[in-house]
C-alpha cells in the first residue's frame, strides 16, 4: 500500500513539475479567467437590466439564454468553426466592410477557445445574476439614488454586494466548467492550444500514459474544488463584512 | 441608457445564439465545404444523414441510452430525494445532498476517466453497461435537482394530512404525492434524457463497439469527410433538442423553476 | 394420427431449414474508414455476395483502434488495418496471428522491392496493401512552386502550415524526413526535432484526423501541409488549386498492412478477404477510384497517373517498422513536450 502510494507520489511529481504541464495548466486558469472576466462584463449589466424588466422581457430572455444550454455543445463549436474560420462569417463581414485587408486567424487560437467557452457558459453566470437582481429591490435603489450616490458608487456599494452570492456561483461554474470543458477547446483550440482536459484525454487515449492520466485527472479535480471552496469562503467573507 | 442595453443586449444574444444558427443556414449550401456565404440551395446534405447509416445507428443508440439512464436515474433519484426531503432534521442530510450532486460539480471528463479506470480497466469490462452507468451518474443530479425542487413546492402537508385522514405511508405517497410532483417527474426525466444525449466525454471514454453515440459518430464522421452533412445534422439536433425543451417548458416551466 | 401430423410436420421443417441459405459469416474489421463509400462499392459488397460475409466496419483513428486493440475493447475484430510499425507494436504484444502466407496466392504478385524491406519479425504478421508516402501540399494560386522539403522554411508559408500530430501515421515521418533532410538519421532524429522547433510559431495547428489537411486546406486556414498518399485525390477535387509533390531530397514511406488479429473465430473468411483486396482487379480498381495506391506490380497504370507509384522507386527511403516502433512512445512525448506546447 504504501509503496503504492509513493509510486503514485513520484509519478504525479513527474507529470506535474514539468514545463509542459506548467504551461498547459497556466493556459488554463489563463482561459477560465478571461472567460469569467467577459461573462461577467456582458452579464452583469444585461442581468441588472433585464431584472428590472417586464415579465415579458424577463421570460424572454430566460428562454433565449436558456436555449442554447439544450444543444449539443459539438453542435455549438461545429457554429463557431464556421463563424471564426479564415473564410467564415466574422472575417467575411469584417473584409466586406473594409475594416480589414485580409482575413485574421481567429480560430485555433485561445481567443476562439474563449469565445466557444464564453458562449457555452454565459447561460451559467447570466440566470444566477438574474436571479439576485430580481430581489434586489427598487427601494433600496431609489434610496441610495436620494442619498446622493452615483451610479458608480451605487453598484459598488449596494448592487455588488447584494448580489454577491449569485455572481459567486456564477464564477465558480465557468472556472470548473473551463477546467473540465473538453469538446469546444479541442474543435476551437486545436493541439497547439491544449488544456488539461485536453491533456487528460490526451494521456488517455494517444500517449497511453494512464499514471500520467489519473495525475491530470487528479490535478483538474483538485483545482476545482479548490477553487470552489475559495470563491465560497470569500463569499461568506464579503457578506459578513457588510 | 435605453439604447445602450438594447446594444447589449442585441450582442449577447447574437453571441449565444449565431452559433446554433449558422449551421442550419449552412446546411443548405451547394458548396461542398463549409464556409461562408452558403451558395445555392438543396437538401442534398439532409438526404445524406438519412442516407448514412452510422447517424441513424447513432441516434437510435443516443436515444437508447438517454431513455435507460434517464429512467434508471429518475428512479433512484424518486426514493432519495423524497427520503431527503421528508427527513430534513436528519444529521446526514447535508452530507447525502452533497454525495448526489457530487457528479454534477465532478468535471464530467474525470467522472468518465474514473469509470474508465475503476470499471473498464481494473474489473476489465468494457461494456454497455459500464456506459450506461456512466450515463447515469452524469444525469442524476439534475434530476434530484428537478424532484427535489417539486418535492418542496409541494409541502409534507398533504401527505401527513391524508395519513393523519387513515391511509398508510405507502399508499399516500401513491396516491397524493406522486401525483401532485407528476410536473417535477416529467421535467425531470425530459432534463436527463437531453443532458445525456448530449454528453460527449463519457461517450468518448467509455463507448462500446457497436453502439456509438450519435456525438462520436459525428467525431469519426469528421475524421473523414468534410462536407456540410454535419450541419444538416446539427441543424436537426437544434431542432430536436430545442423541441423537446420546448415541450419541457410547457409541462413544467423549468425555466421559471431555475435557481 | 397424431404422431403421423407431428413426424411429417417436423420432416417438413427439417427439411426447410436444410434448404435455407446459410446465414452469412460476419467478419469484423478495423479500419480508418477514410473512403469507405469507394471501398465499399469496390471491395465489401462484391466479397460480401461472392463469399456469403458480412463486413461490419469499426473505424478510427490508427491510435484510437490501436488502444481498443490493447485493451481488447469490445468487438474485437477478425482483421485489422494498420500503419506497418503499428503493426509490429501489436506484434510485439502477442496480439496478432502468424500468418500462413501460402493461403494467399496474390502475395507473389506483390513488388519484390517493397516485401523484401519488411523485417523478418514483422513479415510473418501482416500483408501490405498499399503504400503510404509523404509529399508536400501547397496552395499553388498563393504560393511559388515547391521543389524541396526544406521549403516548409520559406518565409511565405509564415503562419499557414499545418503539422501532423506524432500519433498520426505520418507524423513519425514528417520528424524522420526532416532528420534526414538536415543531416540525421533515422535513429537519432534531434536534428528534425531542432529544425521543426524554429518552424514552431509558423505552425497554425496539429491534426489527427485522416481529413484535416483537405478540410483545412479547402477553408483557407492553412497553405501547406505534409499530407500521405490517400490525401492526393480529395486534395485534387477541392475548388482551391492544390499541388502535390514528392521533395527531391527523396520518397519516405511506410506501409500499410492488413493482419488477422490473435482469437479470430473466422480465420479461413479472413484470408479470404486479404488476398481478395491483394487481387491485381481489385488493386486497379482502388487506384483508379483514388483511394490506395496499388502494391501488386501486376496492376498496370498509365505513367503520368499519380496512383502509378513507379516515382516513388526513384528515391525510396523506407522508414524501418522497428526502429519506428521503438521509438514512438518516446517521440510522441518529445514532439508533445517541444512542438505542440
């Protein structure tokens, strides 16, 4: 048993204390950050809009951003493929329009990557937020507004913290869904811009490395958890501050 | 302030939405490659997918597998949620919740990479069933999710009414709460049965032979052509899944009833 | 009476059943699957009626059907299609049957040249059926004409290279062409690795997939590309202009094979099936539809045809099966560790 566990010690020292896994991971967390930073830039204020909305507008929005969730997310980085491709809509348009003189490559870059991902986890971040913003209540708004608080510091001190505990949420999905997303890095991504789910499967299927495999494996799950017990922690804190 | 939203708001649906749009407008491209614009029209690449029988084959098998380890999640999720839900004073509670959202917070691609490991290759099977339980694992907590959210919209009132009015245990579950969480049940089965026709990981890792998934099948598909029968493909799939999300939301208004 | 209606009405279906046809023997292949519509039409079906078989196909990646094989995933097949050096690794794990090589009569009709190179300890274990050398694809509207292989390092092909991964099949030869093009061997391939390391930045991505280069050349992501033989007729039919040529320095190529893996219970079909796809007719007819190019040197082709596989005997350099298997698994790390990160 325990010899076990200390070739398991050495073989995940191995895979991990090396350049490329470092990189790999670093691309990771690069990717699940950015992607978090975009969602919440688009969500928040979408959420904080919409919340104040009609039922209408509401249940509109709910459905549209609920959609996308159902479809397969082959289906989805099959789409991006034909919107982010050298000769696809986003360059067409874009070369059409003079804004450009020859088409950009966009996919197989981390940008493609962020994209596909923010498309795939917007959903996650946006109904959470709804959510808060909907308890959040008018008068508390128009009180603040009356107390002679601008819109800057209305959102720092009041609508941030009051929503706090949906954005947690919401953060923490995209991080671990980033981590473990496999389909839409690898479509959008390609091998040259590898996350550890992309290693994993990697290890798995191509290097035939299952020691290297169960360290990777081991690896996401830890920073998963990791991250979700830190974003909860911080939560507890930010509220109890208040 | 107005116009600014509505830009905002413009963009993050173009954003969620363009990728499940393009492909169906793809689909009816001439051009054999799939870019931008689609030229001419035909339903040349619709024919195609009837016509392969490895994306018949696929959907029978997705579809299979979704209905068995909807069915067998949904049945052991009924008993759970109701044991968790009738016993919130018990110690465990916390704990047992945890335990069966477990999967769900579990990166799918490591949940299919231990069944990998623990099923396939230290008892070696590699089988259909070892699919399916994967599967099943991967679809239960959302269900829980579904009856468990029923279950307390419902109240323990009715049942300890009818109990306290002389029926048994058993025979009030039967007769009052089943009915009543019927919502939550169809909800619930329809939400397990489109997560696990869509999950590709566990697909990836665990397949068996001659049942592929309908996703790997578009995978290998891509491996040796390129024309635009996979859009045609996706652009049913939006179509199906959207579908039956559509008739989700009519029976039970999930998308009211989230978070 | 009643034993009369009963004895005659079993005769009866005894007798019924004697004239049935026999069902048919279902014989399971793995294969990359690439061109199976041609493949089907000109070898399955007509084997299928002529032997009473049934061809049920697993297809894949070399790398993705080589782990099933290793993990004796479920179904296992009778015949198995692989890259030769893939072929020796299985051989080296005991999971392929020595073969009876006389129960093939179209074995002899193969180039002398390309059997004699297979090493003993793998000839024994599978029979090719076509070969698969490595030549350079470009986009001729947007480039100059290609004559070397060192031209992958010309300053127009900046940003639009695509590279094969190592688990490709013609990813190990990408990596011994270039050693050999600057100097090394077919052993010690640090002089390709250091090479392809500066064209890095250049590299737009890594495919797997037998499609890719066609699939990415035809959307415009990439201008060059390493491709294999079987890429040559979907790259001829794409609306962007593409040429194809085999690099001065000389012709690296590997060959396909086709083995009975180790506890098939249709042995006798599967032989069958090998010199059926080794025949002269059936060799000709794959060429010509563009799917292999023919090893039986009774297969005659015209000389400018570009499945007539005569050039490649100018220059052959045929990368040997055990030095490539035995240095896989530490390449496929190294080109991971170097190239791909």
């Amino acid at each position: 048993m325990i010899a076990y566990t200390s070739d398991f010690a050495s073989t995940f020292a191995r895979t991990v204390y090396n350049e490329e896994f470092v990189s790999v991971f670093l691309r990771t967390t690069r990717v699940g950050i950015v992607v978090a930073m975009l969602a919440s830039l688009l969500a928040y204020p979408l959420a904080y809009y919409v919340g104040r909305s009609s039922p209408f507008v509401k249940s509109f929005f709910k459905t549209a951003v609920f959609i996308p969730l159902m479809v397969n997310p082959l289906v989805r980085s099959y789409g991006w493929i034909i919107i982010l491709g050298r000769e696809g809509l986003l360059n067409s348009m874009l070369t059409a329009l003079r804004l450009l003189e020859e088409p950009v490559r966009i996919l197989y870059t981390e940008l493609a990557m962020e994209l596909g991902l923010l498309e795939l986890f917007f959903p996650f971040m946006f109904i959470p937020l709804l959510s808060a913003m909907e308890n959040l209540s008018e008068e508390t708004l128009m009180a603040a507004r009356s107390l002679g608080a601008g819109p800057i510091r209305t959102f720092i001190n009041i609508v941030f913290p009051l929503t706090l505990k949906g954005y947690i949420v919401g953060l923490s999905v995209i991080l671990a869904g980033c981590a473990a997303a496999f389909v839409t890095p690898t479509l959008l991504g390609g091998f040259r811009n590898r996350t550890l789910s992309m290693l994993l499967y990697e290890y798995i299927d191509i290097r035939l490395s299952w020691g290297a495999a169960t360290a990777t494996a081991l690896s996401i799950m830890l920073t998963v958890f990791s991250v979700n017990i830190l974003l909860t922690y911080l939560g507890k804190v930010a509220v109890k501050g208040r | 302030m107005k116009s600014f939203f509505c830009v905002l708001s413009l963009l993050t649906l173009a954003l969620l939405l363009s990728p499940i749009v393009m492909p169906l407008l793809i689909s009816f491209s001439t051009f054999e490659s799939i870019s931008f614009p689609p030229q001419g029209f035909t339903l040349r690449w619709f024919a195609n997918v009837f016509n392969y029988e490895s994306f018949m084959n696929g959907f029978l098998a997705s579809s299979s597998i979704a209905l068995v380890s909807s069915f067998s999640a949904i049945a052991l999720s009924l008993p759970s949620s109701y044991v968790l839900y009738r016993h919130k004073a018990l110690k465990m509670k916390g704990l047992m919740e945890s335990l069966f959202t477990l999967p769900m917070l579990m990166p799918e691609i490591v949940l299919s990479y231990m069944l990998l490991l623990f099923v396939c290759r230290a008892l070696g099977v590699v089988s259909l069933l070892s699919l399916i339980v994967g599967h099943m694992l991967v679809v239960m907590p959302f269900g829980m999710r579904v009856i468990y959210a029923s279950l307390s919209n419902l109240g323990v009132d009715i049942e300890d009414a009818s109990v306290s009015l002389g029926r048994d245990r058993l025979g009030a579950f039967l007769e009052v709460v089943l009915p009543n969480i019927k919502h939550g049940f169809v909800g619930g089965f329809l939400t397990c049965f489109m997560v696990s026709f869509n999950a590709v990981s566990i697909s990836l890792f665990l397949s068996y032979g001659e049942a592929v998934p309908l996703p790997i099948a578009m995978l290998n598909y891509l491996q040796i052509r390129y024309d635009p029968t996979i859009a045609a493909l996706s652009a049913m799939l939006v179509v199906f899944t959207v579908g039956l999300s559509a008739v989700v939301e009519k029976t039970v208004g999930f998308v009211s009833g989230v978070r | 009476m009643a034993i009369a209606v009963v004895a005659s009405a079993s005769l009866g279906y005894w007798y019924y059943v004697s004239t049935l046809p026999q069902p048919p023997t279902t014989l399971y292949l793995s294969h990359w699957g690439f061109g199976w519509d041609d493949i089907k039409k000109i070898v399955i079906e007509p084997f299928e009626k002529q032997y009473n078989a049934k061809i049920v196909l697993i297809s894949g990646t070399t790398s993705e059907r080589y782990t099933k094989l290793t993990t004796k995933a479920e179904p296992i097949p009778d015949v198995a299609f692989f890259p030769d050096y893939y072929t020796y690794m299985a051989v080296e794990k005991a999971l392929l049957m020595k073969l009876d090589l006389a129960k093939m009569p179209n074995y002899k009709k193969l180039f002398k040249a390309l059997v004699e190179q297979i090493p003993p300890s793998l000839s024994p274990y599978g029979v090719p059926f076509t070969i698969q050398d490595l030549g350079l694809a470009y986009r001729t509207d947007k480039h100059p004409k290609i004559t070397s292989w060192k031209d992958m390092w010309r300053d127009d092909f900046k940003g639009m290279i695509l590279m094969p991964t190592m688990t490709a099949t013609s990813g190990p030869m990408v990596l011994v062409m270039t050693s050999l093009t600057y100097g090394g061997t077919q052993t010690d391939v640090e002089a390709g690795f250091k090479a392809i390391e500066t064209l890095k930045g250049r590299i737009v991505t890594f495919y797997t997939r037998s499609a890719d280069p066609q699939t990415l050349m035809e959307r415009g992501e990439v201008e060059l590309a390493p491709v294999l033989r079987y890429n040559w007729a979907p790259l001829k039919k794409l609306a962007k202009p593409v040429d194809i040529i085999y690099p001065t320095e000389g012709s690296v190529y590997v060959l396909n094979m086709i083995s009975i893996v180790q506890g098939s219970k249709n042995t006798e079909l599967a032989y069958k099936l090998m010199d059926f796809w080794l025949s002269t007719d059936i060799q000709k007819a794959l060429a010509v539809a563009g799917v292999d190019a023919p090893v039986n040197s009774e297969v005659s082709l015209p000389r400018d045809d570009p499945f007539n596989i005569t050039p490649v005997f100018n220059k052959p350099i045929y990368l040997n099966p055990e030095v490539l298997a035995k240095n896989l698994s530490g390449w496929v790390d190294a080109w991971k560790k170097r190239i791909e990160s």
